[in-house]
C-alpha cells in the first residue's frame, strides 16, 4: 500500500517537471559562456565579446511582460502548456537559425538573434515557473523544486560543456544545430505533460495582469515581512557565493585545476545532492521547519569557508567547504523555491513568481559589487564571517513569520 510520501516519486506532474527544469537551463550557456567561448574563438575582440554580456538582460527585465502571459491564453493547450510550446517552439528556431550567423562573418546578426534567444529563454522560464506552481500539489511543491534544479543544472552542464565539446569535434554550426534539437524534449513534455487540477481564472484585462497581483500579495497578512524574507533568505549564502572562486584561487593559492575539479564538480554534485535532499525532507516536514533548518545550514556552512581562510591551504578542508556549502545551499534553495511557489495566487502566478524571484536576487545584485571592497577592508577570514551575520536576518524572519508561511503552506488563494 502506497504512501503519500512515496505517491511523490511516482507522481507524472514531478516527472513533467524534471524535464521542464532541463528544457529552462539548456538556453542559458548557448547565449552565455558558450557564445562566449564561440566569439573568442573567433577572435572577435574583446570589447565586441564585453557588450555581449547585455544580452542577459531579459532575464532580469522578464517580470515586465509576465502580466501578458497571465491575461492571454493561446489557442491550444491551455495557458500554461500553450505558452510554453510557443516559447519554447521560437527557442528551436532562434538557436537553429544562430548556426546562420558565424561571428566572423555576421556579428550584428548573431548578436540580435541571441538576444532572440534570451528573450525567448527567459519567457519559458516565466511560463514554467508558473506551471510548475499551479501543478504541483502541497506535499510534491518540495520536490517539485529539487527536481526542477536537477534538471537546469543537468541543461547547463549540456549546453556549457558537453556543447563545447561538440564544437572543437565536429564544429560551432553542428553543436548549436544539436543544442535546438535538445529543444524538442522539453517540447514534447509540454504536450504531454498534465494540466493544473485546479483551473484558474485568468485576469481580465491587462491592466488587472498588472495590478491585481501587487494588489494580492500586499494584502496578505504581514506582507512587508514576508517579501521582506523572500529578499534575505539567501541573501548571505548569494554574497559568499559572488568571491568563493576567487577566495579559493587568490585568497587561499588553490591552482585553477584543483577550483575547477573540486569547486565545479564536487560542488555541482553536491548542490544537486542538497536539492533532492531538501526535496525529499519537505516531503515529509513543514514548510516552515524546513526554512528554518536549511537556512541555518546555509549561514554555518560560509563559516567552513572562514575556517579554511584562517587554517590557511587544506585540501580536505576544501573538499569538506565546498561539499558542505553546496549541500547546505541546495537544500536552502529546494525549501525557499517551495516558500515561492506557496505565496503564488495561481491567478497570476507567472507574474507574481516573475516578482518574488526578482526581489529575491534584489539584495545580491545591489551588494554584490561591494563584496571586493569588503574583503579589501576586513580580510578573507571576516568576509565570511560578515556573510554568516548577513543569513541573520533571513532566519529571524523565518521564525518571526512562521504563522504566515503555515498559511500560505497550507492554502493556495486563487481570484476570479
């Protein structure tokens, strides 16, 4: 006799999800570093490759047109799955019609369509975040998360490294012209995949699309706190994050080969780890526990990094940090990606999502700039620790809001 807690691994929603999260990440490197590496080698100069870093902009900006993709329903499919086969329908094209473009010959092109691509790229993200919202039930919202970051991260690792590969065996064209085929599994899923149980209704109007999520999330009770606890969360593990590479190459004296074995592969392996973990665990405990004892996971695990500044060059200690800060954020980002998703009113939940992830990364945007003069100022050792009183605040709130996240847990509010 099965289990709720096992009826999740076996659940077609998670397994939807878990390929919606690899169809999110593929994009990402094909107009980052991946492109990146395509115009170096090219030898288009360096300033040229610099302002191609602007084409990540719509990532940022996606909030702005995530209103439209909550009013309008396509023709077919339904709101959610209609949205992400045309999205995902113009990425195919858009990485395709790239091999049209090689850098030496067409650099205006390429970058226009690139840009294409991130616009495209960040509307799926819109519509699948909103998806995996509204589909998800209340004890699969923990893993739901854990499997959609296993799946981007998977993407990312297709498209960042599997795809230079590609490109220095059989060439730029045939890599990227493999990378838009991989398009079509995330495609195929979305035909396939199951509709929300619970049908909501649309905004009205487009200006409802804009107003009534603000209006709904500031009504909540404690709404300040709670967008204030969507900000700080993360907000000391994401400052630590911004000079880990460095601090391990400069503040310590680790060779690139030892950051690039330990701090990406055991890291990444780790990270994924953390976020079935914490996938798994949210399955089977409240939604504020797990907030509260991912989040202070999170803030201890900046002081292993302290330690390895004070101890001075380790290699098991750099096995144990790295390990150690990855588990803890995975399994910090599985908990706060739940605590998003629960705040959402699946009326609009593309637009209000698109939000809370923007004010979620407000923090480490506006800061992350000074972390240099920081560390400039008070050392290694001290940033660390500066970054471990920075999760303070998060965790207070945490406790102080706990009544608030058992509501939200608890009860989805969907308007008509």
């Amino acid at each position: 006799m099965s289990s709720p807690y096992t009826e999740v691994f076996r659940s077609p929603r998670i397994g939807a999800i878990l390929v919606l999260g690899f169809s999110s990440g593929l994009p990402l490197a094909l107009t980052g570093s991946t492109l990146q590496a395509w115009l170096t080698v090219s030898d288009v100069d360096i300033r040229t490759i610099a302002w191609f870093s602007w084409i990540g902009v719509p990532y940022l900006l996606k909030f702005l047109w995530s209103p439209v993709m909550d009013r309008f329903v396509p023709p077919f499919l339904g709101r959610r799955r209609g949205w992400m086969v045309l999205t995902q329908l113009a990425l195919l094209a858009g990485i395709a019609a790239m091999t049209l473009a090689p850098p030496a010959e067409s650099i205006l092109l390429l970058g226009i369509l690139a840009l294409w691509v991130a616009f495209a790229s960040a509307s799926q993200d819109i519509v699948i975040d909103a998806y995996r919202t509204d589909v998800l039930r209340l004890r699969e919202r923990g893993m739901g998360a854990a499997v959609g970051v296993f799946g981007y991260r998977m993407a990312m690792l297709a498209s960042g490294g599997l795809a230079l590969i590609l490109a220095d065996q059989v060439g730029w064209r045939a890599a990227y012209l493999f990378m838009a085929a991989l398009m079509a599994v995330g495609l195929v899923t979305s035909m396939l995949a199951p509709e929300p149980e619970t049908a909501a209704v649309p905004p009205r109007s487009l200006v409802d699309a804009v107003v009534l999520p603000l209006a709904d999330l500031f009504s909540r009770r404690g709404a300040l706190a709670l967008l204030a606890l969507v900000m700080l969360y993360k907000f000391g593990d994401a400052l630590a994050g911004t000079l880990t590479t460095a601090f391990l190459l400069r503040g310590v004296g680790f060779t690139p080969t030892d950051v690039g074995l330990v701090n990406k592969f055991l890291g990444l392996a780790a990270l994924l780890l953390g976020a079935l973990a914490g996938g798994v665990a949210l399955a089977r405990m409240s939604l504020y526990r797990a907030l509260l004892a991912f989040g202070v996971l999170q803030a201890v695990s900046n002081l292993s990094f302290a330690w390895l500044a004070w101890t001075g060059k380790s290699y098991p200690l750099l096995v144990f940090a790295v390990a150690f800060e990855n588990l803890a954020s995975g399994m910090g980002t599985a908990a706060f990606v739940a605590f998003a998703m629960a705040l959402c009113n699946s009326s609009f939940s593309a637009t209000q999502y698109a939000l809370l992830s923007a004010l979620a990364s407000l923090g480490r945007v506006l800061f992350g700039p000074v972390t240099g003069e920081l560390v400039a100022w008070i050392g290694w050792a001290d940033f660390f620790v500066f970054t471990f009183v920075a999760a303070l605040p998060g965790l207070w709130l945490v406790w102080r809001m706990r009544e608030q996240i058992g509501a939200a847990e608890s009860a989805r509010p969907a308007t008509g």
